[in-house]
C-alpha cells in the first residue's frame, strides 16, 4: 500500500515507523528537513519537503497513486485544507486527518458529506482522554482499552511480590476466575513478551494482560487482588486541549482541580468549566500541592506538554502522599526513567493514536486496533466472513484455526453479546474475534483469515 504521511512530528514519526516496517510504500512530507532527515536515517522511506497543503507539494509526494493520505500535521487547518485539496484534486486517496480543536469537533456536520471531505477523523485528545478515563474508571490497572464497541475491556496489571497471581501457571489462575470468558492474552516480562500457555509460571514485575467482558472487569480485579477504591479527588496537571476535556468529562461526577501555569489559558478554561477549580501556577510547586491537600487527593493526572514536567510532578505528587499518579508521555524514550518513580501508570499519545489509524491500515475486516508495547505488539478485533477461501475461519472449530504461536484469542462476540471461547467453539459470520498479537509480524496471519469477500 502507498501512504503518504503529512506532518514529520511526533505523531506523524510514530505513524512512519509503524507503517515502514510492513512493506508499505511511505513518503512523509514536512517543511522541516531535519526532522525528515532523521526520518531517513532510521527507515526505508521517502521524503518530500514543502508545505503540506500547496497542492505542488503533494504532487511531488505522488498522490495521484496514492493509497490513503494521513495528514498528522501540527496544525489542524493544514490538515483539512490538504484533505480539501485532495479531494478536489484526486479520486483515490482515502484521507485520515488529525483535528485537535474542540471548536471544529463540535459541529458534525463540518465533515459531512456537504462539509469538509475528510473520509476519517482522529483527535488524538479525545483518544488520551478516553484512555485516561478508562484508568479511573478501573484503578489498580496499568493500561485498559475497549474493544467491540465497549462490549470488552483488554486490561493488564503488574504482578507484585507474593501477590495472588505471583509464581502461579496461567491454567490455575483460569481454574480460580470465577468468569469463563476472561483469559490471559500476553505477559510482558522485562518488555519483553513471553510466551504464554497453560504451564506459563506468572512472576514477580509481570505485566499480565487480560481480555474480559466489561461488567465482570471489576469482579475480576476483585479476584486478583487489584481492585482499588473509587477515585474521588483529582488533581490535573496542564489545561490544555487534554485537560479540558478531561476535566469537562469529570467535573460531574468527581472533585477536579486543574493546574495551569498560563495566565490566559487559566483564565478561559475557568470560563468554560462550570465545576472544576483553576488554580493558576507550576504544577511541580510543592508548596502549591501542599496548599492544595495534595495528601488527600485520589488522583494526580500530569498531562502538559512537556514530558520532563509531567515525571517530576507526578513523582513529587506521589512522595507528597498522592494516592495514585498518572503520567503523560509523548516521547516513548522518557519510559526508561520511570522505573523507582513509584508513578502508577503511563499514558503515551502516540501510541493510542496509532491504533485509531492502524485499524483502517488493516487488510481484512477490522473493527478495533490497540498498538501495546511500545508498537512491538497489537490487540485487533477482526470480523469473521465466509470468502470462498479455505483461510476462513468461519465454519472452522476454534481449536482446527492454526495460528503460529504468539497469537492468542481472547473473545468472541457474537449478535453484541460476548460467549465463552472453548477448544470446540465453531466461527460463524459476522462473529467479531479480538486477538492478541505479540509481534506485529504475525498480523498477516490475522488479516489473511478475516478477509471479506472482494467486490
């Protein structure tokens, strides 16, 4: 597939280093030529400098034969006025633009079939904001993310010292879960994925991820020894795009501060937030969180835009009696200084961000991607359909579909109700399959055995 990437930024860095490494035909375009240098150095791609929506430029990067436009550039007007262009342009293309802007996401209709013709749009604030609700929603986890239209949650926790799950085989944990449709899909050990079966020994730093139905998440943690006391008190750190809407979904239903360093932008999210209290100062002020009874606060969310602060504040929040800390990263290298933090749990943009545009990258019927790991591994949600191929499942018994090892299954949804995956399960159309995958290498198997038929 030929992918044209508008923007060399971070995201649009993330989006070129997962998509080159699929023998995809990829051509990033950027006014900044260091960035797209360094681009070139690290992968098998080309590069077009110039502005990404002077039609000049995107003629030089080809898309007259270009598969899909992804525009992740750091402006949002650039990246619909590109898709504007295209469409006007070009035929072909499929179009995936990035709007940040709540003022454009607001109104449907500005991308609608009258509107501006971009065929897919991603927030990336949204998809942060999501993520981070999923963790309050479920404390005790490392990382949750939903599947089939909320039907399923994929979450994992880390295996501490003579916990419940610490030296024990997988298979005994399934025997003691009194859900039958929650099982073990991967473990990560060092970041490393291992391999897992029913002999599988769980040990102390494991992250163990689980697929369960939403409703028995909770019991299942319960089970595991993880689940924690509901989160009340928040404290967010930065007001920007993320914070907002963060604090917008939150303030109903929990008690929210938010810490903004800028007078101007503290000043109009306190107009805009009804609920919510805007204190003005450095979120890594220690005398400011004292102030703030940080001792007593549930949550400490640090999400600026900048990595170095988001790890300083929330380890000082955590030492100053936090009871739970979360930490924004854009920069996936920062990861490395976590470890003896004591931060709780990470959320990396660019990584959530990447499952929203991977799923329409997909070959196959595709409904959900989640990018785990780094990139190095994928949870996808495939819908099965009998194409005329013997590489179907449909039809086949769950224990006849040989997968190479280093795929898991982990539900089965079917008519919008999950069921119970057993060696003897039969696929039928239209059941929708989430795997686990622990290297990205192994989604071609994934992707050959859900193919609809072609038109």
């Amino acid at each position: 597939m030929k992918i044209v990437i508008l923007g060399a930024g971070v995201t649009g860095a993330s989006v070129a280093e997962a998509l080159a490494s699929e023998e995809n035909d990829i051509v990033v375009v950027d006014f900044r030529t260091d960035l797209l240098e360094a681009l070139k150095e690290r992968f098998d791609i080309a590069t077009v400098t110039g502005n990404a929506a002077h039609p000049s430029v995107l003629e030089q990067a080809g898309i007259s034969n270009t598969d899909m436009v992804i525009a992740v550039t750091d402006r949002d007007e650039t990246n619909m006025l590109a898709c504007l262009i295209i469409n006007a342009l070009y035929s072909k293309p499929k179009t995936i633009a990035r709007v940040r802007a709540i003022d454009y996401l607001k109104h449907p209709r500005l991308f609608g079939d009258k509107g501006i013709p971009v065929d897919i749009v991603i927030s990336p604030e949204q998809i942060v904001m999501n993520a981070i609700r999923n963790l309050i929603e479920f404390p005790g986890v490392l990382q949750v993310s939903e599947f089939a239209g909320g039907l399923v949650r994929l979450f994992s926790v880390k295996v501490v010292a003579n916990g419940i799950l610490t030296g024990k085989k997988i298979k005994t944990i399934k025997e003691r879960l009194i859900s039958r449709k929650t099982r073990i899909v991967a473990i990560f050990r060092n970041g490393e994925p291992f391999f897992v079966n029913g002999e599988s020994t769980i040990e102390t730093g494991d992250e163990v991820f689980f697929v369960a139905p939403r409703k028995e998440v909770h019991s299942v943690l319960e089970e595991l020894g993880k689940l924690e006391a509901p989160i009340k008190r928040i404290i967010i750190a930065g007001g920007g795009h993320v914070g907002k809407r963060l604090a917008l979904a939150l303030e109903e239903k929990h008690q929210v501060k938010i810490i903004e360093r800028d007078p101007k932008r503290a000043k109009k999210i306190a107009n805009d937030l009804d609920k919510t209290v805007v204190l003005l100062g450095d979120c890594a002020d220690e005398k400011l969180l004292q102030d703030e009874s940080i001792a007593d606060t549930d949550l400490f969310c640090a999400i600026t835009d900048n990595d170095g602060v988001n790890i300083i504040s929330a380890s000082l929040a955590k030492s100053l009696g936090a009871r739970k800390t979360i930490c924004l990263l854009n920069h996936t290298t920062y990861t490395k200084l976590l470890p003896g933090t004591s931060i709780d749990a990470v959320v990396l943009p660019n990584q959530e961000t990447l499952g929203s545009i991977l799923k329409h990258v997909r070959k196959g019927d595709v409904a959900e991607v989640c990018s785990l790991c780094g990139g190095t591994a994928e949870a996808i949600e495939a819908v099965a359909h009998h194409n005329g191929h013997d590489d179907s499942v449909v039809g086949k018994r769950v224990d006849s579909v040989k997968f190479p090892d280093g795929i898991v299954m982990g539900a089965l949804i079917r008519n919008y109700e999950v069921i119970a995956i057993h060696h003897d399960t039969v696929f039928k159309e239209d059941d929708h399959v989430i795997m686990f995958a622990m290297d990205k290498k192994l989604i071609p198997y994934i992707e050959k055995s859900f193919q609809p038929i072609k038109n």
